[in-house]
C-alpha cells in the first residue's frame, strides 16, 4: 500500500520537477538604445545565444584617426556624427580609456576595470560592496545608437545610464539574485530620473532566447544637452564586455570648467595634463572668445567647446591681468 501512494505521488510531482529543471534561465546578452533628437527611442534587449546576438554589421561611416579618441576605431559619418567602436579583442591598455577629467571617485572605480585577455572582455571587477561602474570617456550630443555587446549575464544587476546632469535615463538587467527587491530574474525596467524623483517608463519580462524591441519617448530638450553614458553593476559576479558602439557627436575635452561671475566667464579649474594646461591657461582666466565667437555666459562656451572638432586647435581669445591675448588649445 505505501509503495502505491508513494508512486502515485511520485507520477503526480515528476512533470513539474521536470519543468523546473527545464525553465530557461534568461541571460542577458546584447543591448541596443537608439533616441533622435525629438525624444523618440527604443532599446532592444537581446537574451539569444551569444553566437547569434555578437553577430557585427559593417561599420558606419569612413575611417578616420583621431587619436583623441584612442583606442576606439574611428567612423566618420556624412553628417558629422561619428560611430566610435571599443573591441576589446584589440583594446589591452586601459590607460586611454579613462574618460577625462576623472574625479577621485571614478579613478577608483575604474581602476577596478581590466581587460581578460584570454576572453577578449573589458570586465567590471567586485569591489567590496559588490559594485562596479564605467564611465563611457567622452560627452555626446543630439541623437545617440548605443549598442553593447555582453558576456552572457544571468545574476545580478546591470544599469545603463545616459546622465545629463540631475537628469538620467536608466535601463536596468535584472538576473538572479538582483540588487532590487521584488524585481524577478528576467525584467527590464527604463526609468526616467528629472531632479530628484524617478518614474519608471517601461517593465517588462525578457523572454528567453529573443530578442524585444520597446518604444519610448522622453522630453526633447535632453537631447540637447552633453550626456555622459555609465555603465553599473551590481552583484557578486563580474561583468563581461566584448564590444561597445557609440553613433552620435562628440564633445572635445578642453581640460577646464568655467565659472560665471556676473557678466564674465572666469576659467574656474585646471585639469591636469589637459589641453588648456598643455596650452598655458590659469586660473582666473577671463573667457572672452572660442573660435572668433564672443562668449556671453557659460552655457554658450560650453556649447562652443562642444562643436569643435577634435582634430582642430581651437583659439581662445582671454584676458588676464587687463591685457588680452590669444592662447590655442588642442582639445583631447
């Protein structure tokens, strides 16, 4: 009698035993964001198999060598955005990859940053708090195709932020295990961040072994502004990169911040081995010109830092001391 019931039990749990062993695990492979400059975007996220969704189309754009931009390979588009491509299967040295101007907390987190060798992946190492991030090393402006290319990832937490200022765009991976509670293994969640409160815009289910396009549109004006792109993981296991692309326009790093005191634009900082210091720019500098155009207040001589090319020396007119003069400056 009891070898009765204990096999009719057994008959009754054994297909769902067999389909817990057989639920697919979803593992994060591929993930593209692409917004124009009205707002409107989409972001496909990958979770095939990596033979499938490491599959690279032809560059766009011609090739050009600008070595601001080392180590990326350089793509030239006809309307003068440019398609920067990071392959870590030919990227060994980290150094060039430091986004300039680093504060003190993002030269610690990046120096938890190495490139495997053997695996031609760039990887976000643990630090003690199961943390890691990556700033992207250069500004973009206007209308943005970022695609990123992942070692398979089914545990814990992967955010990609586009920041501009207080402002930011997030789209988080959620594996195993993740860092955000009640959030299951398998969700996409975009989020949108103005000032201080966040709005999620979209959460939905990953299937497994797909890929899932989603449409979304957030304010206009975000997208004229400079954005910095970071990439953050947390979770007890590393993140792996094979590759990163990036199609938009690029801000030169001119190596100093600006002040504004009442009508004039005061040079406020040095950064070290930057253009302006390789240039002879100091502290206290006042802004009157970039390229021949008049500066009115700070957010014009950012913009006119933005739009100058990188393989150009710029010509800042100044005055220090109440004399003017010109001093020429290679942005890096």
């Amino acid at each position: 009698m009891f070898f009765r019931i204990s096999f009719l039990l057994l008959s009754v749990l054994l297909p769902f035993a067999i389909a817990a062993d057989e639920t697919e695990i979803v593992s994060f492979t591929a993930v593209t964001i692409s917004i124009d400059e009205k707002g409107n975007g989409k972001f496909t996220v990958d979770s095939r198999p990596v033979e499938e969704a490491h599959k690279v189309s032809e560059p766009l754009g011609q090739s050009v060598e600008i070595k601001a931009l080392e180590p990326a390979s350089v793509y030239k588009l006809d309307d003068g955005r440019l398609h920067l491509r990071y392959d870590f299967s030919k990227i060994k040295n980290l150094d060039r990859l430091k986004a300039p101007g680093l504060n003190e907390d993002d030269k610690k987190l990046f120096y938890e940053l190495r490139v495997d060798s053997k695996k031609d992946l760039l990887v976000l190492s643990q630090n003690q708090l199961d943390r890691s991030n990556f700033k992207l090393p250069r500004l973009i402006t206007g209308s943005i195709n970022f695609h990123i290319l992942l070692a398979g990832i089914s545990e814990g937490m992967t955010q990609l932020q586009f920041v501009v200022g207080k402002d930011a765009l997030m789209l988080g991976l959620h594996g195993n295990n993740s860092a955000e509670k009640g959030v299951g293994a398998g969700t996409v969640v975009l989020s949108q961040k103005r000032g201080d409160q966040w709005t999620v815009i979209v959460q939905k289910t990953q299937p497994p072994n797909s890929q899932d396009e989603t449409s979304f549109q957030i304010p206009s004006e975000l997208m004229t502004q400079r954005m910095s792109i970071r990439l953050g993981r947390i979770g007890s296991v590393p993140l792996g990169v094979p590759m990163i692309e990036i199609v938009s326009k690029f801000s030169p790093a001119f190596g100093i911040s600006l002040a504004q005191n009442g009508s004039k634009v005061l040079v406020k900082t040095i950064i070290s081995e930057g253009g302006a210091e390789q240039a002879g720019l100091q502290q206290g500098d006042i802004l009157i010109s970039v390229n021949g155009q008049v500066v009115k207040d700070v957010d014009t001589s950012m913009s006119l830092f933005a739009r100058s090319p990188f393989d150009q020396v710029a010509e800042l007119e100044i005055e220090r001391f109440g004399k003017k003069e010109t001093v020429q400056v290679t942005p890096q």
